[in-house]
C-alpha cells in the first residue's frame, strides 16, 4: 500500500467508502460483474457499484473488483481488493439517492470506466479481496448493531415521554396496563440489543474471530429497532402517522438496518453455519 495512505484513517483521509454492491448481486460477493484486468503496472478496473454511502463525499475508496476471470475460480480467491483515489479519471459518480429513509446519507450509484489503480494499491495481494471484506464485516457490523439500537432507544425515549404526557378516558395512556406492557417490552428489546452488540464489540477487542457474534448483534438489533419504532408509532396512534411527530421518521430509517451490511437473511445463514461449526468442534 503506498506510504500516504497508510493511517489514513487518522490524519490524511476524512472519509472512505466500502464498494461492494454490484447491480444484481447485492450480498451475493460471488456475483460481483466489476472486473479489474491486470495491464504492466496496473489493473484497468470496469464496472458498477450501487447503493454506495459516501459516493459522493468519499476521498478514497475500498474497491472489491474480480481479477480472475474463470468462473470456476473460487470465490475465495477471485476478487482483489484495491484503494482507490476517488478523483482518478474514469470514475462517475452518480446522483444522491432518495431513500425512504437516512436521507441525510450520501448514498450514490458509481460507474468505472477503464479506471487504472497502481499494482501498489492492492491490498495485501491479488486474490485477497474476499478474505478482506468478510473480516471487515466482522469489525463493522458491531457498530451497525449500536445505530439500530440508538435508533430503538429513541423510539423508546420518544415513546415514553409521549405516554406520560397524553390522555384518554382521564388519565395518561402510560396509566393502561396495554400501553405499559407494550412499553416494557419495547425496553427489554431495546436492552438486550445493547448487550448483543457490546458483547461482539468485546470479542473484536480482545482480537478473537468475531464473525458468528457480529452477525447475531447485527440481525437482532435490526430487528428490534425495526419492532420498537413501529411500537412507538402505535404509542402515538394517529400522531405516529404525522410528519408533525420524530417516531414515523424512526420507521422509516429503521428499515435499512435489515439491509445493509448484509440482509437478516444473510445473517441467519451465516449464524446458522457458524452455529453448526461450533458445534462439532
């Protein structure tokens, strides 16, 4: 990896991007359609990469491209990945996205055309690219797992602070035991999330393999925060429905957390393998 790019996380670089998704691959890595072909020096990289978050704010970039063309190759050793500079000739960036939810994340679709990335941009080596994006979905899904569950406790927060403010039949709705219960489990969710999402941050700390643990913080708090806002929404009945009130804004960025660095689907594959792994050990 060239010298300045080394710790740039730290001091040289303000923002980076992860290119993963291929239009029609989505989680499917094997079905990346980018190539990088290997030409002297250099690797000529064609392609396109959606859903990208940071597109068009990002300095550099992680690009995961196939340099083996067989499709008989393994996946394990077909994709390459790269640091690319976001201002080399040939990338376009395309138009801020509007998604139902997170609309303040620059979200963009991003075209190669005959990009050419220095053979010392490769990270580690040619080949390694998989290896690389699965470990670093190790280490980034924990802090996925923390947003949803920020997003749950302010469903929750606003939730609260709702039922102890409003009124039917003359007393506050916190008062019926429906409203209560529904509360209580909304914060019981929300608490376990927590906890599922500190214990995965704690196994990446403690430098151990993360990956049936981050998967697991990942799907449940997805889910939860999903559960809880739409929970918070019926706290506020008709009000939930409103522009006017935050817990219908909640509903609708909680979405993505079921998405994102890998579907629920995906996870509960890799949980279950993992899982089975363990297993007969």
């Amino acid at each position: 990896m060239p010298r300045r790019f080394q710790g740039a996380t730290f001091h040289y670089v303000s923002k980076y991007m992860i290119r993963k998704c291929c239009p029609g691959a989505g989680s499917d890595v094997a079905g990346l359609k980018t190539r990088a072909e290997k030409k002297g020096d250099e690797y000529v990289v064609n392609g396109q990469k959606m859903w990208i978050t940071n597109g068009g704010k990002a300095n550099w970039y992680f690009l995961l491209a196939r340099t083996d063309a067989d499709p008989k190759c393994p996946t394990s050793k077909a994709f390459t990945g790269f640091i690319v500079d976001a201002d080399s000739p040939g990338i376009l960036v395309g138009r801020k996205e509007l998604n139902m939810g997170q609309r303040c994340s620059d979200t963009r679709g991003i075209t190669f055309e005959d990009v050419r990335i220095p053979k010392e941009n490769v990270l580690i080596g040619e080949g390694a690219g998989f290896k690389i994006a699965m470990g670093a979905f190790d280490k980034t899904r924990p802090p996925v797992a923390a947003g949803a569950t920020g997003l749950a406790q302010r469903a929750l927060d606003e939730a609260t602070g709702y039922a102890l403010e409003r009124k039917t039949f003359g007393k506050l709705i916190a008062e019926h035991q429906a409203v209560s219960f529904l509360l209580a489990e909304m914060a019981m969710k929300v608490e376990l999330a927590r906890m599922g999402w500190q214990r995965s941050a704690w196994e990446v700390d403690n430098g151990r393999r993360n990956t049936y643990y981050a998967s697991i913080a990942k799907a449940f708090a997805g889910d939860i925060a999903n559960q809880v806002a739409s929970d918070a929404v019926q706290v506020f009945g008709g009000n939930g429905f409103n522009s006017e009130y935050p817990v219908e804004k909640l509903m609708r960025d909680a979405k993505i957390y079921q998405i994102y660095e890998g579907t629920a689907q995906i996870q509960r594959l890799i949980i279950s393998r993992e899982h089975f792994g363990r297993f007969k050990k």
